[in-house]
C-alpha cells in the first residue's frame, strides 16, 4: 500500500517523554512537500511530489492510483510524456503490412498532422486542442472528405495510446467533438463521345487504356501493369494479378489493390483493340521488383510502355500523356472527375444499364464489398418504377390504359 510522505516534517521520540513528536527536517521549507510513494502492478516504486498546502490533492492521487490498480486500469502517470510523433510512427508501423499504404499514410501525417501535434506530448492533447485543429482546418479551406481522412487517421493514432496505456481516454471520442463527415459525391459517369474523343487525341502507343479502362475497368496501375498474357483467350477472361505504382518514387510490382487478383469478362470488342495494338506495339519485358524497392526482381510482357521501353508510372502518365490528351481534344480537365478512374466510373454505369447485379460488377471492379460499390453506383442502376407498377397491375387491374404511363 502506497502513502503520502511529508518531506518537511518527521515524527521522533522525544527522548525525556518518550512521547512521539514531529519536527523539521533539513529539507523544510525546499523544494515540494508531499511526496506520493506507491508500487505500480509491475513492483516497481513509483513515486509523485507535490507542493505545500496541497496534501489532499496528494491523497486523492494516491487513492486514484490505489483504485486504477485493483480495477486494472493504471497508467503510469510518465508514460503520457511520450510525443504524439513518436506514437504515431510506431502505431504505423502495424497500421498496414502494405508498404504503398503507409508511405500515403505518413504523407498525410507529415503534411498536416505533426506539425500541429508532432512535437505536443500524448497527455497535454486535450479536446480543446482538437477542436482548435478542427477550426483551423476549416480555416485553410481543406476539403469536408479530407478533414474526416485526416481526423480518422489523428483518431486513430489516439486510440493506440489508448491501448498501449499512455493515455486514459481518446480526446476524440467526447460529446464536445464533432467529426467531420465525409461529403457525399454522386459519380457522373462520362458520356461516351467524351471517351472517344479523349482516346482519339492521345498518342497511338497509349490509345490502348481506353477499352482497358472502359472496357475492363481495370484501375490505373493495372492498366499500365497489364500484359497481353493476362488473357486467356478460349475463357473470353482477363486475369487482373498486378498493378505498377510508386514506393519511394521507385517503381514496383505488386498484387491489384488489397492484394486481391479477379477476372475480368472480356468483349470481342476489347480483344479485337489489343489485337489491333499488338500488331503495332509489340509486347515490352520489364524487370521491377515486386512490392517493395529492395524486392525480388519480376519480369512482365507489358503491352504498354513508354517509347524508350521504360515502364509508365502514375503521376509521370498523368502529366506527361493522359491530362494533355484534353487539351488536345479540346477539353476541358477537372481534376476530381476526369482522372483515369473516370474510366472505371463509365464501365460501371455501362454494366449496370445492361442489368449486371451489383455482386457481379463488384467483383469485375475489385471491390472487397459490393456495399461499397452499391453506395458508389446505386444512383445509376435501371428504375425499378415500370417493373413495379406491373406487378401491382396484376393484382389490381386498371381499367383503361393511362395516355402517360407515369401518371397511372
């Protein structure tokens, strides 16, 4: 059991009466008075001092102790002083095992986390401190979806001081808080003269990710990962099993987004395209490491490369081929709606119009849950209203057929 040590006092026997006294030690009137001694769950003796005149602040962090310890809920009070820089690299550490994943990851939290919070220590981070960031991001005008990302991924961070017991509570997680909430944006897939015209300005070696992107709805990094070997043509498939995309600004191989390979339904259409290109673009071998930098080495048969036979990459393919291809048609390029994803947004609306169900096209588009992709793409499926009224119909006949079916 833990006690309260007053520093500037100590009880003696007075060697005449006998009688137990208190008397001044050498250190009264120094330093703090009431020094708090107890042993932590591990053995190990803690102690904390406090000044004069706040001995029942002393005793109630002693009984505080005492009961955090029986009910299993110490902390020890210097293991707050940790930075929130500290904690948050190492909570990145097990945050994915994806490599691509946690260098986005600790963009974002070089960017605009740490220099809020980086040099703060976990337990001086109180909600008045988060709600401070919140107005401050607003301030800069960030985006609502951008704000949720970032406040999960602070959250986040938290949560794991939570668990590693350097904190008691997560400062997000209090009624005075409100998450911003990601804003709800409805995809508006491309009309298809706008995909023609964008597949007639590029340049002849890149004019092949339009039925792949359209056609397929493979993502970015597929497409310029994609090999004409992915194609088993007597199953009319094509297998979707990598992706080139940027690990410290070195491209690398590595398995489609969440490390799930599909396949994809191929057209006559599609087949007939990359037909048509290989007979002016032979296939390219491209040796990359797979996954990381440091890697294995891997060699593809890509079908698209750069003239020098170099592999394309994301941010280079976007400002070097795909964003000039609109001022060459004549176009005008909106950042958040003509990426290469755009593609994929115009595939699915396509499959959707032809009655593919929601669990089919979130397989073909890599989805690892089709609620996701009918929260994505429901504004885009078929009325069921006509369906519905004949149903009813059938039930409670009409007497006459209404001039204008939708007025029945």
């Amino acid at each position: 059991m833990g006690h309260v040590q007053d520093r500037w006092w100590k009880e003696v026997e007075d060697p005449d009466t006998r009688e137990v006294v208190r008397v001044k030690t050498s250190l009264y009137g120094t330093g703090l008075r009431y020094k708090v001694r107890y042993i932590d769950p591990e053995g190990v003796e803690r102690s904390k001092s406090f000044p004069d005149r706040q001995k029942k602040k002393a005793e109630d962090f002693l009984i505080e102790m005492e009961s955090d310890k029986r009910e299993g809920k110490y902390i020890d009070p210097n293991a707050g002083k940790v930075l929130f820089k500290v904690q948050a690299e190492s909570w990145l550490n097990g945050y994915s095992p994806d490599a691509a994943t946690r260098q986005t990851v600790r963009s974002r939290l070089r960017s605009q986390i740490y220099p809020y919070f980086g040099h703060r220590s976990l337990v001086s981070i109180k909600p008045q401190l988060v709600r401070d960031w919140l107005g401050e991001m607003q301030e800069k005008g960030l985006s609502l979806t951008y704000q949720a990302l970032l406040f999960e991924t602070f959250s986040s961070v938290m949560n794991s001081a939570v668990d590693d017991k350097r904190i008691h509570q997560n400062p997000c997680n209090v009624k005075s808080i409100k998450r911003p909430q990601r804003s709800p944006r409805k995809v508006v897939p491309w009309p298809e003269s706008r995909l023609h015209k964008i597949q007639l300005a590029l340049d002849a070696r890149f004019k092949i990710v339009a039925p792949l992107g359209a056609g397929c709805g493979l993502r970015q990094g597929e497409i310029l990962a994609f090999s004409p070997e992915d194609i088993d043509r007597e199953a009319m498939v094509l297998n979707v099993q990598r992706q080139v995309r940027l690990i410290d600004r070195a491209p690398v191989f590595s398995l489609p987004k969440r490390n799930k390979e599909r396949q994809v339904p191929l057209s006559q259409g599609v087949l007939d395209a990359v037909d048509d290109y290989l007979e002016m673009f032979p296939p390219t071998a491209v040796t990359l490491p797979w996954d990381k930098p440091n890697g294995e080495l891997v060699t593809v048969n890509l079908l698209m490369v750069r003239a020098d036979g170099k592999v394309c990459h994301g941010d280079l393919f976007n400002k070097v081929v795909w964003v000039p291809a609109f001022k060459q048609a004549g176009l005008i390029y909106t950042k958040r709606q003509d990426g290469m994803h755009a593609m994929r947004h115009l595939y699915a609306s396509v499959l959707l119009a032809q009655g593919v169900s929601i669990k089919e096209l979130a397989e073909y588009l890599g989805h690892e849950d089709p609620g996701f992709t009918l929260r994505t793409y429901t504004h885009l499926m078929p009325s069921s209203h006509e369906r519905a009224r004949k149903a009813v119909d059938g039930v409670f006949r009409a007497r006459k057929t209404p001039s204008n079916p939708r007025t029945a």
